[in-house]
C-alpha cells in the first residue's frame, strides 16, 4: 500500500504544501483544532483520537483497521488545518476531498504509465522508464472507505458525508479504470470458485 505522509504549507497562498515527519495532530493549534458543528452535532478533526483514548483501556489492542483509521483521520484534520484558508470539518465538500487526493499523488510509489510511453499497458515493464509515480487506485479506495466510516463514527451525517459524494465515487472509479489500462491490469474481483460439491456415500443395500 502506497504511503500516506504527512505536511505543512509553504507560503503559497493555495495548498502548496511540503511533507513532514511524523505528523502528529500535537502540532494542530488549539483554534484550529477546535470543534465545529453541524445541525446542532458536534463535529471536530480531532475527535476520532481523543474519543479513542478515553474509550479505550490501556489493556485493549485496536485493530489494525482501528489504528489505519485514526491516523487516517489525523491526516485529514492536518490537511485541513494547512490548508489555505484554513477549512473547518463542516465545510468541508467533495471537491476538498478531491483536492486531498490528488495532493497525496504526490507520495505515491505506484508507477502509472503515460499513454505515449513504450510500456503503457505492460504489466511488467523490461525497462525503467519516466513515467510518475501516482497513488495505486487500491490505496485510495481503502482509505476513502475509512475515511467516510470514521466522519459518520464522529458526529457526522450520512448525507453530509463529503467522503461518500458522487464526485469521489466517479473519481476513484477514473482511477481505477486509467491505472488499469496504463498498468494493464485489470481490478476485477475475481469469483471465487466453488468447490465441487461430493453427494455423501451412501451405504450398500443390505443384503
């Protein structure tokens, strides 16, 4: 799975931003990190490893799933904060999402090549060669997923979930369609064939 680092912004006035390491929410200031609310619920990108801490004993392992998820959504609360203006959760849309996405290509270790490029759509390239790297489709549609669980795990709406807009599903499914013809691969799932199935022996007539 493709990494998802951390950042910081630069002067850029627009989401210029540069990775840092680690991330840790910590360094979210206090205003930013504030709760925000919609329809009288209360929201915040902090509220994921806080509720966490205080719900979890000291004895009790999260998943792995559970650990993904909350740094998944430190990750965002950070963007978020980063960004220019900064974006509280409850204003945050499916273009934002958007934005986060692509912004994360740029950590990707998935090489997808270009259409003009000898190796479009081999599947095993012979050679190297200087296409870019992009997130794999599969990295992203996994942490959308945990994305869009953890906003509605936290005070947030079904309807309002920006991780689960239309404009996200038709991106993730160009992703996966594009990285497939460029990787040529295809992402499928395959049916799992079922064992044929053996009629119990039964017993020889008495005789």
């Amino acid at each position: 799975m493709d990494s998802l680092q951390g950042f910081e912004t630069t002067g850029n006035p627009s989401v210029a931003l540069t990775p840092i390491f680690p991330l840790s929410m910590t360094t979210v200031s206090a205003a930013s990190a504030a709760t925000t609310t919609t329809n009288g619920n209360p929201l915040s990108v902090s509220s994921l490893s806080s509720s966490s801490s205080s719900s979890t004993s000291p004895t009790t392992t999260l998943s792995r799933y559970e650990n993904q998820k909350r740094r998944d959504w430190n990750t965002f609360g950070q963007y978020l904060c980063n960004h220019r203006p900064p974006l509280s959760l409850s204003r945050c849309s499916g273009a934002h999402v958007l934005e986060f996405l692509r912004y994360l290509d740029q950590f990707g270790k998935t090489k997808v090549h270009n259409p003009l490029c000898p190796f479009f759509g081999h599947p095993n390239p012979p050679a190297p060669c200087p296409c870019p790297l992009r997130q794999a489709w599969g990295s992203l549609d996994a942490l959308i997923g945990r994305l869009r669980a953890a906003f509605e795990e936290h005070g947030g709406k079904p309807e309002a979930n920006p991780f689960g807009a239309r404009a996200v599903r038709l991106y993730l499914r160009e992703v996966r369609d594009s990285q497939a013809k460029a990787r040529g691969i295809s992402y499928e799932k395959k049916k799992r064939k079922r064992p044929p199935h053996n009629p119990a022996s039964l017993p020889p007539p008495n005789q």
